[in-house]
C-alpha cells in the first residue's frame, strides 16, 4: 500500500549524479512549492548544493557522486512555499538571492 502523494518536479528527483534529492512539489497534498535552489554566496568555500555521498532525507540512501542538494533562496531569503518565490534578505537579490548586492560609489557605474 502507497499512503501519500509522489509529487512532480521540473527537475530530475533522485540520488544519481545531476539530480536532486529533494522536488519541486512536496506537502501531503503536493501543493507547496519549493524556491529556487542555489549556493549560498556567503561561504565559498562549502557548495551548499553539493550532496555527493550525503545522506537523503530520512536515510533513504545516499547521493551519488554530482547529486545536487536543494537549498531554497540560496539561505539568503526566505521561501513562500504557496507561491515558490523567495523574498530576498538586504543586500540579495535574483530569483534564488544568490547574488550579492554591491555598493556603487557615485560617479561610478556598476
């Protein structure tokens, strides 16, 4: 017996190399969406993104070697799970907040 939904994706969903561990569309009804994913820009030197060998979601196997982990908003804003918009935090901006914001010196363009 299955209890539950399998819910849909635009991207490929599993443990193989150059998938995702976690959809697009999750809830028990399938009708909350993730943000888009993305490296947070503040720690360049961890890729946030990167699940090789990491351990799935309720030990369900690990991630392949190129497995990509979901990371919403680039943890530099928040999701809004109704809609799959991130609301970036200052000095963010982009549809998954992973770009940094530069201050422009006047008289400068940037």
């Amino acid at each position: 017996k299955i209890y539950g939904c399998v819910c849909d994706s635009a991207w490929k969903v599993g443990l193989d190399a150059n998938e995702t561990q976690t959809p697009e569309w999750f809830g028990p009804d399938c009708s909350l969406r993730h943000c888009p994913s993305g490296d947070d820009p503040e720690t360049p030197l961890v890729d946030e993104t990167n699940c090789s060998y990491a351990l799935a979601a309720g030990g369900r196997g690990r991630g392949k070697y190129l497995n990509k982990c979901h990371v919403d908003c680039s943890n530099r804003g928040t999701c809004d799970y109704l809609t799959g918009t991130c609301t970036c935090f200052p000095g963010y901006h982009g549809a998954n907040c992973g770009t940094r914001m530069t201050a422009t010196v006047a008289g400068e363009s940037s």
